[in-house]
C-alpha cells in the first residue's frame, strides 16, 4: 500500500451512476480530486443492471479507491443520489437490526451492495448532495463518464494513477438478481501528470454564480407587487396539488407534460437521467411508447418513511 505522506492529499471525490432503462445496460464515473490539482477518473459499464445500483458501485470503487491510498485524512464525496445517501447514512442501521427486511417484512432491495457499503464507510467520509445537472463541474464529468459507459460510448479517463481497470469486475445483473462481489485491484503509484487548477476554481465559480442568481432572483420577486406574487403561489399551490394527485393515483406521464407541470423546456426533463428529485417528488422514467417517454411522480418523504423502517 502507498503511504500519501509525500503524495498528494485527496480532497474530494465525485460518484455518478446512468441507466438506459431501469434495469437495463448501465454505467458508473467516479472523479476523484487532490490537493495539487490533479484529478483521477474511474468507471465502467453493466450490461443488466438499474440506476440505484450503478449509484452504489461508483460510490464502492471510490471508497475503495480511497481505502487502498493509505490515507487518513477526512474527504467530502459528492453524489446527486439522495437514495445512495440515506441508505448509507440512515436506513442501514434499521434494517441490520432486522436482518435486513423493510417494515412490510420485505427483503431490502441492493443487499449485496449495500454490505459492502457499510464496511467500506467510516467517520472519514462526509456524504454530500450535490444537485445533478445544475453545472456543478465534478458531477457533470461523472455523469458523462457514467453515461458514456452506459450507452457504450467508452469515455477517455484521466489515469494520475496506475490502476490496472481490467482487473475490476463489475458486471451486474438486475435489482432483484445478487451479482458477485465487487473485486478492486488498486495500486495507487502517482506519475508525473497534473492538470491546471482551474477546474477546481471553475468549480467555486459554478456555485457562486448559482447563488447570485437565485439570490438575484428572490430579490426580482420580491420588487413584484404583492397581488401578483400572491397570483404566483396559488399557481404553484396548484402545480403541486396536481402533482400530488399525479403521485397518488399512479398516473404516468409524457416528457413534455412534465416539463408544462415544472414549467421547463421538454429537454430539461429528459437531460435529468431516469431518476431525479424534483421539490417534493421522485420522478422516474418508466418506459418508451413510440416516440414519447413516460414517467412516474412518487412522494420523496413517504419513500423516505418506508425505506427507514
């Protein structure tokens, strides 16, 4: 094993997971950034497998990519999967206690990944939501590298590392399915590459755009004279209740009736991946009918109640 005394510090690393349907052939990207500026990349594809699950194995191999360095030192890993964080941080605890079984008595879906999860985290690891497809530079890399696996578009990785890939088995089979234990061979010896530090400092640029921009936008609001305001929440009052009535009687719906329900452009919905939050609501491709995509809204806080039973 490498001791990092006189290595670059890893600072934080990124994690993505993609499906081209769910289950389906999927992808996984991990990013990871040190100190100096250098940046290393991971991924690789599953022929069978569901976005949750790619989610996790990006979230293992960076884990153990992190174990096999040697290092000590507390590290952020940023993932958009909101799924991967409670399950890690939460739900894990609860359903050890009861032999991994959900409320309904259940077996609890990703157990073989999840075990793993748990032995590889640590007090090391902070766990950091990050919102997908927002510009955020480490998360749009990962999702490309993870996309790319995914469609069988294999990306060009940025090796700082010497890691022998071919070595790595991560062939999945679906959800419902237990695949082999994942197998890293990992021997981190640093060469003589770097990249600028700009992409770190794009980075820091991104969120604070983001905030100008959201703060500029409430002041915007703000200068509106009250009765349009008030116009304006009770059309959101009722843009949520619809949704909600969506979410409870199980309706599935076409990319372009949820960008007019999120007021966005078609491609905004369909750029997102298969599964993303939006406000109060988990929304999920479903399948293709002829040239339209179907999804399906589903309550985040009563997913969140079941899964930490």
């Amino acid at each position: 094993m490498l001791t990092m005394s006189s290595q670059p510090k890893i600072q934080s690393i990124y994690t993505d997971g993609a499906c081209t349907g769910n289950p389906g052939p999927g992808g996984w990207g991990v990013v990871v950034y040190f100190d100096d500026g250098s940046i290393h990349e991971l991924g690789d594809a599953s022929t069978k497998t569901t976005n949750n699950r790619m989610e996790m194995q990006a979230a293992i191999a960076a884990l153990k990519f992190l174990e096999s360095s040697g290092q000590n030192k507390p590290i952020t890993l940023y993932t958009d999967s909101e799924y991967l964080i409670n399950c890690v941080t939460k739900w894990v605890k609860g359903w050890k206690r009861k032999g991994w079984k959900k409320s309904d008595g259940k077996p609890v879906l990703n157990q073989d990944l999840l075990q793993i999860l748990d032995n590889l985290n640590s007090q090391q690891i902070k766990w950091q939501h990050v919102r997908g497809h927002a510009g955020n530079i480490g998360n749009e890399r990962c999702d490309e590298i993870a996309r790319g696996f995914a469609t069988g578009k294999i990306p060009s990785l940025k090796q700082m590392l010497d890691i022998n890939i071919s070595d790595v088995n991560f062939e999945q089979k679906a959800e419902v399915e237990v695949p082999s234990t994942t197998n890293l061979h990992i021997k981190p010896t640093i060469i003589n590459k770097k990249i600028h530090n700009s992409s770190l400092e794009l980075d820091t640029n991104n969120t604070k755009i983001m905030e100008s921009s959201s703060a500029t936008a409430t002041l915007q609001n703000e200068e509106l004279p009250r009765e349009t305001r008030v116009s304006q929440l009770r059309s959101l009052v009722e843009t949520l209740r619809i949704s909600d009535e969506i979410a409870a009687k199980g309706y599935l719906i076409t990319s372009s009736e949820l960008a007019d329900l999120m007021n966005v452009h078609a491609s905004a919905v369909t750029s997102r991946g298969d599964q993303w939050r939006w406000r109060n609501w988990i929304v999920s491709r479903v399948r293709r009918e002829g040239n339209q995509i179907l999804w399906e809204l589903e309550r985040a806080d009563k997913l969140d109640d079941l899964e930490g039973e």
